[in-house]
C-alpha cells in the first residue's frame, strides 16, 4: 500500500526556495513546527540537501574488501522516523546513521561503488537500491513500506526532489510556507523544479486549509487532483 505522501516546502513570495541571504532568523523554527504537524514516519530529502544535513565532506576509501551484494540492507526495522536520502551516486559522507533523531536510508542506485556500501556498513546506516542506473521513486516508497512499516512521508526538498515527487504523481498533498520577502534572484530555483524535456503537465491541486501564522508568515495546504471529488 502507497504512503501519504505531503510535499513541505518554504518559499518567498516570489516563489523561491534557497534561504541563503534570508536575514530572518524566525524562518527554520517556523518551517519545523509546521512540518511536526504532519507526524510523518519518514522525511526525505535530495543529495544536495542531504549534505548539507551530513556535514560530511568525504568517506575513507578502501573498506570494501570484495563485491558488494546489491541488496537492500536495513538497520533499523523500528526507528521511530527515518531521514531518506535520495543519493543515486552514493555522494553523501555521513558521519553516523542518525540525522536530527532520525535513522538514515539511503537510496542509491545499483551503480554506487563496493566502497560506499562498505562505509555505509560500517558505520551501520541503512540502504536500499532504487534502481540499476536511476532512482525509480514508486519503487522506494513501495519499499519503505513493505520493509519499513511506513505509512505517511514528508518531501522537504529540494526542488528537483520535490518536483519529480509532483511529475510521477506520487503526491497526496502540497503544503507551502510562505514567507513574507521577495528574493528576486533569478537564478534561485523555485519550490518546484522539473526538467523541460521531463514536463508533460501542470500539476492541478485543490486549497484545503490557509493558516496566518507569526511572523506574517502563511501557510497553505493543498491535495492533489487525484484527491478532487
């Protein structure tokens, strides 16, 4: 059975979603409490997220002492919430398998290297195979459900991450936190980010609950047309 799946995401006015340069220090405090809400067994981020979560710049070479089976492996069978990492080149340098309480998965494809595997192993964080050269996202949130017992998942970027949730109709609801600034770098990436040659559609939702927040911050919740009676 799917998960509930809800895509959280913070965002200026103008819909960008790199805080960098944001001089608010309310913004984070905010973004967590509503993301409490949704008392979700895992949340899940991209590789660059990720990252910046791990702290971890490089993992030791050399552990491997042979092949790798391309298996899943699971740690944790009952953690209380996993952090999901969707790393397809096995990039993220963990330094435990816990990230903000929660225990590591990471979804890498079949063509991460033996060493990777090993270090992972060796530092006892879970991981899982989401496909043989890339991620298939139905795939793993199949399987963290029948291995993991996962019920309800929380998307918190970044915007590729979000927006290929969005493009394979994978999402039961979009939940926003906007921000009272307008960024204006072009640049930045929006909350939502899916490749041209990618887009078939716009994705049509259906506004559940506005909540006015402190701060005149607001936060807005969405289900997808699947949801739309």
């Amino acid at each position: 059975m799917k998960p509930y799946i809800a895509v959280h995401m913070m965002s200026s006015l103008d819909g960008r979603s790199l805080t960098d340069g944001w001089r608010l220090p309310f913004v984070f405090g905010l973004y967590e409490e509503t993301a409490a809400q949704f008392k979700a067994d895992g949340w899940i981020c991209g590789r660059v997220t990720m990252q910046e979560v791990s702290h971890g710049e490089d993992y030791p070479k050399g552990l491997a002492k042979g092949a790798v089976p391309r298996t899943d492996h699971f740690v944790d069978r009952t953690a209380s919430q996993y952090a999901i990492s969707i790393d397809p080149h096995g990039r993220v340098a963990w330094k435990s398998n816990t990230a903000l309480k929660s225990h590591v998965v990471e979804v890498v494809t079949e063509g991460v290297t033996d060493d990777y595997l090993a270090y992972l192993r060796s530092i006892n964080v879970s991981y899982m195979f989401g496909g043989k050269s890339e991620i298939d996202l139905a795939k793993v949130i199949q399987t963290l459900a029948a291995e993991l017992g996962v019920k309800k998942l929380i998307v918190e970027g970044g915007s590729r991450i979000s927006g290929a949730f969005v493009k394979e109709g994978l999402v039961d609801e979009v939940s926003v936190l906007i921000i009272p600034l307008v960024d204006g770098r072009s640049e930045h990436p929006s909350s939502f980010e899916i490749a041209m040659d990618e887009w078939q559609a716009p994705a049509y939702l259906k506004l559940t609950s506005v909540d006015k927040l402190e701060h005149g911050a607001v936060w807005l919740r969405y289900s997808t047309a699947q949801q739309v009676t």
